[in-house]
C-alpha cells in the first residue's frame, strides 16, 4: 500500500516532467523543420523578384533544378552514356589508349572491334601479305632545307604547341621533361619561352605568334634583337612562325591584365598588369612575298636553324601564292605545319571551331600537293598537328603527305586531363590547363613526366608495327593507295583514287584544269582573294 501510494502521488509529476520534455523536443524540431522552410522563402522571394531567368520567375524554387541538371550534365554524358566509340573530342577508347600507353600497361582490348567497320566514312589500312620485320629503332626526319645550316633529326611524334599560361608550370616541365627523356621535340606554344621551358632541357621548336611574345618592341612588333638571342639558347632545335591555329584561325587574343603576373610579363616581355593585345595578323609583313622574306630573316637571325610557319590552311589559292613568292625569292621554308581544324585550343569561339578551317586530311593533301605541284617537295618538310593520338593516325597522316606529327591533347591526357574541357575556366581538376596554384600543385611533375615519355615511344612503336604489317620498311615508302576509304555501303576507294595527286613540278608545265584557276589567280604580292570576274 505504501509502495502503491507513492507511486500514486509522483505520477503527475513524472507526466509533467515528461510532457515538458515533450514540448521541448516539439520545439526544438519546430525549428529544424522552420529554419530551411523559411530559407526556401527567401529564395522564392527573391526568385520571383529577379530579372535575370525567366525560368525562375514562373518556377521559384524549383527551377534551380534545372541549373543544378545542367551543371552536371558534362559528368553524366562522359561517365554514364556516350559509348566507347562515340565521345566528343576524343572517344573513351582513344582517351583509355593514352592513359594505358602513359602507364606502361598493354594497350590491348579483347572479343574484337566495336566499331562498325561498314559505316560510310571508315578508312582502313592495307595490310599485306608479305608484312616487314618491325624495325628497331625509329626513323627520323631532317628538317633543313638547302638555306639551312643547323638541320634538325626531328621525330615521327612531338608535343604539339601549348603555351605557359594557356598550361601550369608543372605541367609544361613534365612535357619537356618527358621530351628530353624520349629524345622528340616540345613546342613552346605562341607564349614564349619560360624557364620551364628550358630547365629541362629538352629540345625546343620555339614558335612565334602575331604578338612576338619574348622577341617583342614596347609597341608589340618584332624585336630582331631579343629573337636572335633567345633563339641561339642551345634547347631552340627550331623556330615556327604561327600564321593560324585550327581550332580558331583568323582569331586574335586578350589577355586582361589581371592575368598578367609578373611572372608571365617577364616570359611574354610585356609589362606587368597591363592587357596584352595579341592581333589576328602579323604586323612584320603583309604579303605572301613578304612572309617568305621574313622566314628567311628569322633563319639567318638564329644562325641557320630550320624555320617554318604553322596555319590551317583555308584558301588553296593563297597558299599557292606563298609558293610563286618562294619560286619568285629563291628560297623555301624548312617546314610547314598544317594544324587542322578538328584540333584542340584551350578557348576559342564555337562558331570558328566548328565551322572555320579545313580538316587535317583536306588541309595536308592541299599543302602537300601545292608543294610538289611546284617542285619544292623534296625542299620543305611537312608537319601535322590535329586529333593524331594513336599508331593508326599517325601512319594515315605519314601516308597523306606527313613527314612526322605533333600531338596536344594526347600529351595531356598522357599528364592526367581528364577532358573536363575546363581549359579557359583556371579550374582544371587535375592541374594541367591552369594558373591555380593549388591545383597544378597536383601535378607530379616526375611522374608524369616518365608517363609523356611511355606514351611516345609507344605511340611510335605501334605506329611501326602498323608499318611493318603494311609491308613498309620506312614511312616514305607509304602512300595514299595504302589508305581505303569507304564512300558508302558498297564502294570503297583507295587514297589514291579517291583524291587528286599532282606530279613533281605539274604546276609549272600545263596546270591540270581543277588546279589551273587557282594557279593563275594565286598572286605572289598579296593574301587577299581576288574576286571573280563578273558580266
């Protein structure tokens, strides 16, 4: 009883307790629940009240979704839909391919093919029946013409032009690094030439752009003086003059001063925070006549080492006039690189990307035949530069008129890019295409340097492989009759007959009919088109 009457009576109390207790928990989960209630009011509010997305006028709130959707769209279309074979700019499997190469591991697939072979468009090399020891060492390619009095031994595969700046500081050392260790070329990119650059040591094309970046006076024209001594550095094998790029050509460039740190001001030889101006054209000639003169300047100023110009190439007709002005002055380039319009940049506007510009075959076969056409082949020696990541397109570059290749986004995939295409945002996840600090911080520069180096010789070495299989001994001995072309579903046509194919010197006999326009209207003393007559 006595027990019982206890009980009894501490009963209200232990309710009470129970339900104050009760009303704080109430309470304190009010508030959880009122706190983001009241912040998706605000953001409603102020979604409505906004003037700068319709979308979130009529759908507050939950047209963030729509945002936050596309934002990761780039993620989800690369890691859960496209398919090996159909990702843009470069598939999965040639991404997998370099990554695999830059490792060291076996680059093999198995259960065959997954691309369809019968798809109008496919181009397939010709094996033969009779394949080639494969040859042990690499062939080589002299650069250097009759005016040349340094040639260079340049490789079948390089590191195409990226500039400091455009590419970390680390990054930069880990591809001339690489190139020192492989023994091929690094080109600087238009930025000029930095300590990463050379530290290294590897051997160097030093190329030049509109705004003469480290050969450059007070006013942004070319200082004779800076480029003949930059040009003696031992590294600087060559020296490349940019007339374009495929991925924007025509285009100049800004850089805001904000982005000019003293660092890249020392590199570029521009003053520190200042806005650098780069033109869409060269202010130290005008003409085809006058270009030519200047590639002769620029040879004799760094003591003979070859020196060529880069475009993409556009109108036939102007490159055929850069011709008669060689013909005319009696001397030649030492080489030319025809960059295609499939190839990478770290910014440039959609439409020229996309729509400027001929393809790397249509470019290639265009300067190769010029070149032959006239009879100064055998004096210039060609280079290519566009979306070349594996053996296979460097052997179909060699057999459309290549004389070696340069390689951009390959190499970078080969340092770790992972194709966010975040290039121009400074926000590359893996520190190659950025000035952060932080991030390039991730980049090991040893290994991967080791990792560009695996990559080239492996490139190479199936490139030789592919050669052999061919029946070829060396890459001069390939040709367009190598290469078949599907036209459609029941055609398929060799290089050879697929395209036209000039004799040495045709050009300057009787001209065949589809050249001969060209031929006549090309004018050594001026780039401009001239205009079809009219009645």
């Amino acid at each position: 009883m006595t027990k019982l009457k206890v009980m009894t009576f501490a009963l209200p109390g232990v309710l009470a307790a129970a339900a104050a207790g009760a009303a704080v928990t109430l309470s304190a989960w009010w508030w959880v629940a009122a706190v983001p209630m009241v912040l998706l009011l605000v953001l409603a509010v102020a979604d409505v009240l906004q003037r700068e997305h319709s979308v979130l006028r009529n759908y507050p709130v939950l047209g963030h979704l729509r945002f936050a959707m596309e934002a990761l769209r780039p993620e989800l279309q690369q890691y859960f839909i496209e398919r090996n074979y159909d990702g843009r700019p470069f598939d999965r499997d040639t991404r997998s391919i370099v990554y695999e190469r830059a490792k060291g591991t076996d680059a093999e697939e198995a259960f065959g093919t997954e691309r369809d072979l019968g798809e109008p468009g496919s181009v397939y090399l010709t094996p033969s029946m009779a394949p080639r020891p494969v040859r042990e060492e690499p062939p080589r390619v002299r650069i250097g013409g009759p005016h040349c009095a340094r040639p260079y031994e340049m490789a079948l595969l390089n590191v195409s032009a990226m500039s400091f700046g455009s590419l970390s500081a680390q990054a930069v050392t880990a591809l001339n690094t690489g190139a020192r260790r492989g023994g091929f070329a690094h080109d600087t990119g238009e930025g000029g030439l930095s300590e990463y650059h050379l530290r290294p040591g590897g051997d160097l094309v030093w190329e030049i752009g509109t705004g003469y970046f480290g050969c450059r006076t007070g006013d942004g024209g070319f200082d004779a003086g800076q480029f003949a001594e930059k040009a003696a550095h031992e590294q600087v094998k060559c020296v490349s003059l940019k007339l374009s790029q495929g991925a924007k050509p025509g285009i100049g460039g800004v850089l805001p001063g904000a982005k000019v740190n003293a660092e890249i001001a020392s590199v570029r030889g521009v003053p520190e925070g200042v806005t650098v101006v780069s033109p869409p054209y060269h202010t130290a000639f005008s003409t085809p006549r006058g270009l030519v003169r200047f590639l002769a300047r620029m040879r004799e100023l760094a003591g003979g080492k070859p020196v060529g110009f880069k475009l993409c190439v556009g109108s036939r007709r102007e490159f055929l006039a850069v011709c008669k002005a060689m013909l005319d002055e009696g001397t030649t380039p030492d080489f030319v690189i025809v960059d295609g319009a499939e190839g990478g940049t770290g910014a440039a506007p959609m439409e020229f990307a996309d729509h400027v510009g001929l393809p790397l075959t249509d470019g290639l076969i265009t300067v190769h035949n010029a070149l032959v056409g006239t009879g100064l082949r055998d004096r210039v020696r060609i280079g290519a530069s566009g979306k070349i990541a594996t053996g296979a397109d460097l052997v179909k570059r060699l057999a459309q008129g290549a004389d070696y290749a340069n390689a951009a986004r390959p190499m970078m995939f080969a340092l770790g890019c992972i194709q966010a295409q975040r290039c121009h945002t400074n926000t590359c996840p893996v520190g190659v295409a950025t000035q952060d600090p932080r991030r390039a911080a991730a980049l090991d520069v040893p290994d991967k340097a080791a990792r560009v180096h695996r990559y080239q010789e492996a490139t190479v070495k199936s490139a030789l492989q592919i050669m052999a299989a061919m029946g070829v001994d060396h890459p001069r001995e390939l040709h367009p009759g190598l290469l078949l072309h599907r036209v459609d579903a029941h055609t398929v046509r060799s290089g050879a007959q697929l395209y036209e194919w000039l004799a040495p010197g045709q050009l300057l006999g009787e001209a065949p009919r589809s050249w001969a326009g060209d031929w006549a209207a090309a004018d050594p003393d001026r780039f401009a088109l001239r205009r079809a007559a009219t009645c």
